[in-house]
C-alpha cells in the first residue's frame, strides 16, 4: 500500500519502523547542513482544504529538507469556491506531474476516498473527526523519547474525545505498541464505541491524573459540534482544566503533551503549559522528523513499483 491513511492500516512492526527512520531523520535535521537528497526527484502537493498551523509546515519543511519539490494548496484560496470537485482539483494538480499528496480535509474518510480515485500516493494530515496519523506518529514517538519506552506506560486522554482525531489515532497507535490508554471528559463528549477499542473511561481528572505517567491534553473542538452541545467553559475548567496547584498535589510527576493549537486558561494553564512537566514543543520538533521517516519509505515503495 502506498499510502498512510490512518494507523489502523499499520502494525507494531511498521510503527517502529517509522521511529528507527525518523532517528535518523532527527540527526540530520540538527546537523547544520539540514538537508538530504533522499527525494530529489519527486513532486509533492500539500492540499488543505482546514486550518493548520503546525501539519502544514511540518510537511513542507519535511518534504523541502528531503529536497522535494512541493507545492501548497489552500482551498480557501482555490477554484474549490468556484465548484470544482476534489476529485477534479487533484486530477488537475496531478496532471502537472506531482507524485504524492498530503491531504487534511474536513470530511471523515476524505483520504481513503482520494487514494481510491486518483494515481498517487495520499497522506491523510488529518480527516474530520477521524483520523490524524502523522500526529499520533509524532506524540508516540515523542513519548518514546520521554520515557525510553512505550509498552507498558500509562497514557491519559484528556477533553473532547468525541470530536478528536488526534484521540482516536493516539488510541490505535498507543494500543498497538503495548501502552495501557484511558480517556478523562464530559460523557456528552465521549463516543459510545470507546470502550470497543480497549481503553476505560476515567470522569475524574485527579484520578486520571495520579493513575498515568503521560496526560495528553485536548482542545473542545467548538467548530465540530452543534452550539448547544458546547460545554460550560467556567465548569469545564474546573472539572477537566490542567493547573499548577493541581499537578503539585499527584503523587509523581508526569509528562504533559498537547497536539495544539491550546486554549490556554481552558483545557491547560499557561503555567503547565509552559513548564517542564511539557513537551509541547518537542512533539512540533519530532513532527518534521517523523513526517520525513513517513514520506522516505512511502517513497521507497513508489521507486520499487516504479522498478
Ligand atoms: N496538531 C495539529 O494538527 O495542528 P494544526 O491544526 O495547526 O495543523
């Protein structure tokens, strides 16, 4: 398969894969000569038809440091406001010989449906409430760094689990290299198949927090639900907001992740934050390295099909 839709497509041993590449990847990202000619000869279109700060130019300075050509599409700017079709927007991009896409899309399996119409590798940067592979790639791989390990550790799902790619990636990617998973919201904010993909639901912040050895923090996806589904911010920051005083009272420190963008004063103080129980930014460093590990061994399968 020559695409990366989703984690459910991959197994333990791809995952690893993935993480021994983008060491590597790592390394050269940080020598001062950032650049490798490892896709010299392969064009690569960006297409975001949703908002993204940090997918986006992760991407691009992924592809760009692999010495990729690349162009970017943002459907806001584009003759998608006319009425062109997606399959015919991507056609015609294609037809100006680009090899590979990376797609983030508002409609859940938007990426599977493309890989399914068009002659080029998909990337899925994130479909709907669906999937956002290279960013659970990304937070496992970043946990892995933390703590050496992730089988065995004990990971917290904080916020909207409802409306999250990032949870339900996270989820299968966690489940599948051995970490035990637990998810801490508002049951309106919960799906009803959580418990179908092996992890226990925890109401309590305090308890979730005092059981993990990782909380990763997630934002209320406001533009993905009806208004009156919106949950009372005030209660909400008292019933499932990260602060100082609160992870000064667990019993051990844990590490604090978030995919961003973060509200901050809601789901996570400025002081937590902020702090070194975070690795926020390293979660972004570790995004370049591990979207370049994603699109060298797409392509090493795209060369050995081309012979
Ligand atoms: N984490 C993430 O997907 O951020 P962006 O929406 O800014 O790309």
């Amino acid at each position: 398969v020559n695409h990366l839709l989703g984690i459910k497509y991959l197994n333990e041993a791809d995952l690893q894969l993935i993480f021994k590449t983008a060491d590597q990847f790592k390394e050269v990202i940080n020598r001062p000569i950032k650049k490798v000619p490892s896709l010299r000869d392969l064009t690569i279109a960006n297409l975001f038809f949703e908002n993204s700060t940090r997918t986006r130019l992760s991407f691009e300075l992924a592809e760009k440091r692999l010495s990729a050509d690349v162009v970017n599409f943002s459907a806001a700017s584009s003759s998608v406001n006319k009425g062109e079709t997606l399959i015919d927007t991507v056609n015609n991009i294609l037809s100006m010989k680009v090899d590979m896409v990376v797609m983030r899309h508002p409609n859940p399996g938007a990426g599977v449906f493309l890989s399914k119409h068009i002659k080029a590798s998909v990337i899925n940067a994130g479909d709907g409430a669906h999937e956002h592979p290279t960013q659970a790639l990304l937070d496992a791989y970043s946990i892995r760094e933390q703590h050496s390990n992730i089988a065995g550790k004990k990971v917290v799902i904080v916020g909207d689990i409802l409306h999250s790619r990032v949870a339900l990636s996270n989820i299968l990617a966690l489940k599948k290299l051995g970490a035990e998973v637990k998810v801490c919201g508002p049951l309106s904010l919960m799906p009803k198949f959580i418990e179908t993909l092996g992890v226990k639901v925890e109401p309590n912040l305090e308890k979730a927090l005092n059981w993990c050895d990782i909380a990763n923090m997630l934002r209320v996806q406001n533009e993905r639900m009806d208004t009156s589904y919106f949950p009372n911010t005030r209660e909400y920051v008292q019933q499932y907001g990260v602060n100082k005083s609160l992870l000064s009272r667990l019993e051990k420190q844990i590490t604090i992740m978030h995919p961003g963008p973060i509200n901050r004063g809601v789901e996570i103080t400025s002081d937590v934050a902020d702090s070194e129980h975070s690795i926020i930014l390293n979660q972004v460093e570790n995004g370049v390295a591990v979207r370049m590990a994603v699109l060298y061994l797409l392509a090493s399968k795209i060369k050995a099909y081309a012979g």
